[in-house]
C-alpha cells in the first residue's frame, strides 16, 4: 500500500456530516496516509458535502466547482456527504470521479485498499468561524460565561459523543434519511467508555449527537433514557448538550424524561417542532400532536429553569395556508423558544412533497421566513433575553 497525501474539506456541513468527515480523516491517518493543509500538494482532495435543501445544494456544487478547476493533473477528488445520495445526476454533471455513498466508511476501504479499524465515538473539533461568532466565543470566555454559548463558539472545548446514525422517520420533505441508511446505535457500554476518556481529559461540555438522538437505541434493546440516567450518575463537573432530539420520543419517554431533563447538567436541547399547525404536520409526515408535546415541554421548563431549548420551523410547506402559519406564529406565544432555526420549504428530490398539491411560491415563503424571524426577536426584545437575541440573530 502506497502512501499518500489527502486535503478533507470539512466545513460547511452540519455536525453530523462534520463528525463524518473525522471518521474518514482519522481511518486515512491510521493507514499511513498523511493529512496536508497544502491542497495542492496532495494526492487525494476529500470533500463533504450537504445537500439538505437546495440553497446548501447550490453552494455545495458551487465549491466542487471552483475545487475541479484549480486541481491538479495528477490530482483525485472524492465527493462524500449527502450530495451523491440525494442529488447524485447534478453531481455527475460536473463529477465523474469518486464519490461516496452513506455515511458508513466501506465505500473509501473498498476503493482505496485500507485496513478497517474500529470507529471512535467520541470526538473533537475545531471551528474558525466568521467574525461574528469569534467576537462572540471571546465575549463568554469574559463576560457571558454560558455553557451553551461555549458549545456553540467555543467548539475546542466540546467533546462529541456520535451514539447513533440513521433515522426511522418517514418525513414528507426529507431527503437526508436517503443518504443516512438506517438506524445503528452504538452500545451504552461504548458510548460510557468514550465519555469517562472525555472526563479524563478534563472536558466538561459533552454533546449527544445523532439524526433523531430521542431514537437511540430501538435497534439493540436499550434506548435514550436509560442513557441519560446512567451519564448522570456520573458525579463529576459536566454539562450535556442533546441535539436533535424529535418529539414522538417526547411522547414515549414521557413517564421519564422531564425528570431526566430537570438535571442541571442538561443546558440545552433540541425539539424540532416543524410546523404549529396540525393539519400541517400530518402532510409532513411527522406523528405526534401538538396539544401532547406542549405540556410536556412546559413541565420540562418549569423543573430546570436554566435549559435552553430549541426547535426549528419549515415555512411555506405544500398547503400551508395564511391559517396554518398564523398557528406556527402563535407557538411562540404558547411557549418561549430559547433559539428557532427558520428554513424556507426546499423541494428535494425523490421526496413525497415533491408531489403534493398546492405549493407555495417563493416570494410567500421569503415573507413567512421573515415574519417568524421577527416575531421569535420580538418576544426576546420583549424579555430583555440578550442571549436570546444574539442566538437568533447571530445565527450558528
């Protein structure tokens, strides 16, 4: 086996993707290839790609683009992430070479001839950022000192606990779950050793990190509360953050999991609600009602005072009325969102909404986008919520 020298392109992705790209970086490193930060002097360019909604698509093609032309003759581009799953006939119009399917690492074994080692739960990662969240990172170091900011700006000081992959969801509108596979969960066992590593090098921010981190679990007979509990048996000085935690596990954890969330060592969580009109989210394939979730949110809130929770919205879904949105507008005034991620509905391929009846024009969802922006910074004005506003204005 030959050794060679790679450049990853990592950046760009969300943290999933992120954690992907480490995955690969750490098998090359452990075949005796070597990492470059010189682009042109390697012989294999790696670069991850997201294409959850068209605007991420349209820079990801954009950057392949201008990464083609100034290659090297001699040079290797592999193409890996969601691209060559959710749109792989864009990707063959400008890429013929390599590109990789999943997000498992068999595809770049079989390809290059490597050696297979076993794949690390826990990671750390690095993020220059723009200007904004550097002057923001610097500012809680002095003066905000929030363990969720430091998740945020501060990602040196974050240890990634990756405790599963895939998602068992059908959802209208996603095309991720084409490029995710399906649900492989690490062993509780595992993901304790990794964590107590991170203990030993004295980190203190932990982030559980998944596609649907409330799905943990359902393929080896252990699940996510059971996870929580046995981490917060640990009495050390640490804080976790859970991303992406969907609401039907809200729903089937609901005797456990407000007490679980009331520890003071969960800063932060991640609901994604989508929509607040029912009507809505029955088109999107998204099972759980509303008028179960809301309580137990509110309970979760009223036993730890300190968390910070989040949910994104989708404005102008096929369908979607003046009425539906004027229900997703009055959630907000129902409970108090800490961060609100706003995406304007992207037609994907392959996907069921693709089909529907009724869609929205751009201009309409631009305007809906907008409206939930402002009204989610009203009420943090209204609250004198500073973290709040520079969370939803700053954006991450």
């Amino acid at each position: 086996m030959s050794q060679k020298r790679f450049y990853i392109f990592n950046d760009d992705v969300c943290i999933r993707l992120r954690l992907h790209g480490e995955d690969i970086k750490e098998l090359l490193i452990k075949n005796a290839w070597i990492e470059t930060k010189d682009q042109k002097s390697a012989d294999i360019i790696l670069v991850n790609t997201c294409s959850f909604i068209k605007n991420a698509e349209d820079a990801a093609i954009a950057k392949l683009e201008k990464i083609i032309a100034g290659k090297g003759i001699f040079q290797e581009i592999v193409v890996f992430g969601c691209l060559p799953d959710i749109n792989p006939a864009r990707l063959r119009e400008i890429h013929r070479g390599t590109s990789l399917s999943g997000r498992d690492t068999e595809g770049l074994i079989g390809i290059f001839d490597l050696k297979r080692f076993e794949r690390k739960i826990g990671h750390r990662i690095t993020r220059q950022g723009p200007i904004s969240t550097r002057i923001i990172k610097y500012l809680n170091r002095l003066l905000i000192r929030d363990d969720y900011f430091t998740y945020l700006f501060d990602k040196e000081k974050v240890f990634h606990l990756k405790i599963s992959e895939g998602c068992l969801g059908q959802c209208a509108y996603c095309a991720e779950r084409l490029a995710r596979g399906s649900l492989k969960s690490k062993m509780i066992s595992e993901i304790m050793k990794e964590f107590h590593e991170g203990l030993s090098q004295n980190y203190r921010i932990f982030s559980l990190n998944a596609d649907d981190v409330g799905l943990f679990g359902q393929d080896n007979q252990e699940n996510i509360a059971q996870l929580l509990e046995e981490m917060l048996k640990i009495d050390k000085d640490f804080k976790l953050v859970i991303t992406e935690f969907n609401p039907w596990a809200l729903l089937k954890y609901r005797e456990r999991i407000a007490d679980i969330l009331a520890s003071p060592k969960i800063v932060f969580i991640t609901v994604p609600l989508e929509s607040g009109s029912q009507k809505i989210l029955q088109l999107m394939k998204r099972p759980y009602i509303l008028e179960k979730i809301m309580p137990i949110l509110l309970e979760i809130k009223s036993k730890n005072t300190g968390i910070k929770i989040n949910t994104h919205i989708i404005v102008g879904f096929p369908g979607e009325t003046e009425d539906d949105f004027n229900e997703t507008l009055g959630l907000f005034d129902r409970f108090y969102f800490n961060k609100v991620k706003i995406f304007r509905y992207s037609e994907r391929p392959n996907t069921e909404a693709v089909l529907m009846p009724d869609k929205i024009n751009e201009g309409m969802k631009k305007e809906r986008q907008k409206a939930v922006s402002r009204k989610v910074f009203q009420l943090a004005v209204k609250r004198l919520d500073i973290k709040a506003i520079l969370l939803n204005k700053i954006g991450f």
